[in-house]
C-alpha cells in the first residue's frame, strides 16, 4: 500500500515527517519481496494449488510488513496495521485453503486490488499537497481500480492469463514502491532544503 488514508488532512508536522522518512526501508523490502514475487509468479509453470499456496504466502508476508510500516501520507499508524492484517488475512485464508479454483483465487485477487486501488487514489487525492508526485500515485491508484474491474469482470481466467496479470501487478507494484521508498528516505532532507 502506497498510502493509506484517505482522510488526512494533508499537512504534516516535523515529527510526522521525521518519523515517516525513518521508515523508508520497510517500503523497499516489500518492494523488492513483490518485485522478485512477480519474477517468481510470471517465469514459473503452476498448477491452481501451487499457485494459491505461493499467492497466500505472499499475501501473508505483505500484510505483515504493511502492519510495521508507518503510513507515508501522514496518517496514524492504525491505518497500517488494519490494512495490513487485512492482507495478512486474505493470505491466510487463500494459504490455508490451498485448493480453491482459479475462479476463487481471481475473485480475492481482484476484490483486493479494486480496495488497494480504491485507498491509493483516496490517499493520493488526500496528500496532494504534501507528496511530490501524488500524481504518479493517483495514476497508479486509477490504473489498479481499473485493472480489478477487468479482473472482477472474467472470472472465468485460464491459469495462463491469472498468472500473467498477477505476476505483472506485483511486479508494477514492487518497482513503485522501491521507487517511492527513496522519495521518503530524501522527504526529510527536502523539507530542510531552502525553498527558491
């Protein structure tokens, strides 16, 4: 998740700045957690269990790195830990139950990107003041509400094509978030610098 709430108020504090900068590495872990996923997801033949399996564990792991990650649009903490159980959940849920058809595991998958893409244009909206390319993420944002309709809309996905879109978000996913955690590592040092 790029940001998280979509009701902040937009303007930060020197603490919240502060405190948002420190957290940078856990933004590129789970950059780089999605984007070898999405290597692993797209260059590897599954079978429907496989595949529940390897995206329940992912899930899972993403969840658990969102719940320590500090929100970078300002918000409190609670947003993080929420979305990120949340996620930890639904990888739980698809872990546990290794055997869903793909009708199933295309079904969570879109239902999660629809909110994530949902949040991330909320959030994006919400701090376009304070992020310096809200715009990128409010693209990203629409683009990831508009790739769960097409998800939500063919539920009846050959395995080729749910790996493909699945492999190809995370992968997206991942170098955007790597992208961004130099952006909030730097974002206390832009603060400092004199505005011309």
């Amino acid at each position: 998740m790029i940001v998280t709430n979509p009701f902040s108020l937009g303007s930060w504090t020197r603490r919240e700045i502060d405190n948002i900068s420190s957290g940078w590495w856990v933004l590129l872990l789970t950059g780089v957690l999605s984007v070898v996923a999405g290597g692993i997801i797209l260059f590897t033949d599954w079978s429907v269990g496989d595949l529940a399996v390897f995206v329940g564990a992912l899930l899972l792991f993403r969840g658990i790195f969102m719940m320590f990650s500090v929100p970078i649009d300002g918000a409190i903490r609670g947003w993080s830990i929420v979305l990120g159980f949340i996620e930890a959940m639904v990888g739980l849920a698809v872990w546990v139950w290794p055997g869903p058809t793909l009708l199933v595991v295309a079904f969570v998958i879109g239902w999660y990107v629809l909110f994530s893409g949902v949040m991330t244009t909320a959030g994006a909206i919400s701090g376009r003041h304070v992020l310096p390319y809200w715009g990128v993420m409010l693209a990203f944002g629409i683009l990831e509400t508009l790739f769960s309709f097409w998800l939500l809309a063919r539920p009846g996905l050959t395995l080729v094509a749910a790996v493909l879109a699945l492999g190809l978000w995370t992968l997206i996913y991942g170098v955007v978030q790597i992208a961004l955690s130099f952006e909030v590592k730097n974002l206390a040092a832009r603060v400092d610098a004199p505005t011309r």
